[in-house]
C-alpha cells in the first residue's frame, strides 16, 4: 500500500449479518470488525456484493472497486478465482476485490449487460472504468486495473 493511500474509505457489507459498514483502508492491520455484529471484516480477499449493496459499495469507495462477475457452475470462473484471491490479498488496501453472483443478483448483472461470464469490471470514482470478459492472467487483472485508474 503507497502512502497515498492512507485514510481512504471503503463502503462494504459484512458477510456475516450483511450490514454494511466503513472501513479505513489505511488501518487494515487494526483488523476493523462489523459495527453491528463484531465480527471481523477482511478485505485481502474478495468480498460479496449484491443487488442490495452494489451501488453502495461503488459509489462510497475511495479506491478502485474490481468486480468479479461468475456464477457457482461456471467452470472458467473456478479459474478465475484464485487469481482474484491472490490479487485481493497483495493489493489489500489499494483495490477493493468483489464478487457479483450474476444468477442471484440477475438486476446488476443485467444493468452492466453481463453476458458472458467471467466478466471483471472495474470502476473508479464510482464509475464504470474497465472491462474484461473471460479468464484472465494476473498480469492481465493488474493491467487492467492500472490502466482504469490513469484513465
């Protein structure tokens, strides 16, 4: 995490009773917990995020917000996964990694004319910034990050 970074927000849900909670992405070593339930909120590893909670989560995030689109059949994004999982923990703090189950959330997957899956989107600043449909390599996802966030 660069200097720069310190005391940006992030808007996520627990995933435990799905309260949706603030969290200071410079103080992840602090371990933030849910303000309603207690327990705890880890952001190196991607973070669930649906119908109900999308808009929220994009629009009050201060870093980039990479959105993994898949559904639980998908053979493809089963390999896709765990580059999401390795990307999440090395850039915890700088990108906030999500996952979007496209059969049980069919409104967001819809109004971003996901088709095909996997889809990675990324936004910045609360809007769409970066797309890539099928499986991807980490360099890829880093790229396509990096390059969302200069545009």
């Amino acid at each position: 995490m660069s200097v720069t970074d310190v005391g940006k927000k992030a808007t996520v849900a627990c995933p435990f009773c799905a309260t949706l909670n603030r969290v200071d992405l410079g103080r992840l070593a602090d371990r933030p917990r849910c303000g309603e339930c207690q327990r705890p909120i880890l952001l190196d590893r991607p973070i669930a995020v649906g119908d109900a909670t999308f808009e929220r989560v994009i629009a009050d995030t201060e870093v980039p917000v990479v959105v993994d689109c898949y559904a639980d059949w998908c053979g493809p994004c089963k390999v896709v996964a765990p580059i999401l999982d390795d990307f999440a923990h090395d850039r915890a703090g700088e990108v906030l990694v999500t996952k979007l189950d496209t059969d049980r959330n069919p409104a967001t997957a819809h109004r971003f004319d996901i088709r095909a899956i996997p889809t990675v989107l990324v936004f910045w600043k609360g809007r769409p910034a970066g797309r890539q449909t099928g499986v991807l390599s980490r360099a890829q996802l880093d790229a396509l990050v990096d390059a969302a966030v200069r545009s």
